[in-house]
C-alpha cells in the first residue's frame, strides 16, 4: 500500500473590496473598521475584533470617499458617532495624499 504523495497545496489568501473604490485586494493590504457589539466604530489594525467590519485601502481618497459619501455607515449598519466619526477622520487626515 503506498500513499499518493502530492505537493503541499498552496495557502488561499483572503479576498476583501475595499468600501469605497470597490477593488479587491488582499485582505492584509486593506484596514478593517468595525463596528463593535456595544455601538462604537473603530479600527481594528489585528483584523480579528469581534463584530461587523468593512475595509478600507489605506489611501487618503478611499477614506475621504469612505466619510463623505457614507458608505462606512452603510456597511456597517449603524450611524457612525460623533467621536468615533472624528477618530476616524483624524487617522485619515494621517496618510499623505496619492493620485
């Protein structure tokens, strides 16, 4: 009796869409933001908080496009806080501006 040998099959690696531009990418190429079991909506840079998430690139367009348009608070169901909403917009103001 002998064992079939094959290769070792290779690592899918995770597929998510970015909110605001609707590209896919890798998951790790993207930031989560989620939306807590108590309400709040903040980044999740580990990617594995609990509750509902949505990505984003880490662009400064995709985030202006993200807050402006609310698409964050539609795919995270929930009306984004005031604080958590200037949190946000305060990492947003970080990244350098790309064409």
């Amino acid at each position: 009796m002998t064992k079939a040998t094959s290769g070792a099959r290779p690592r899918t690696v995770p597929q998510r869409t970015c909110i605001a531009c609707r590209s896919t990418e890798a998951k790790r190429a993207l930031v989560r933001v989620v939306r807590t079991p108590e309400g709040r909506v903040e980044l999740d840079p580990t990617g594995k908080k609990n509750g509902r998430g949505a990505y984003v690139h880490e662009q400064r367009a995709c985030w202006d496009e993200a807050l402006k348009k609310d698409r964050l608070a539609r795919a995270l169901k929930v009306q984004v806080p005031a604080p958590d909403l200037a949190e946000l917009k305060a990492h947003a103001e970080t990244l350098a501006a790309t064409s």
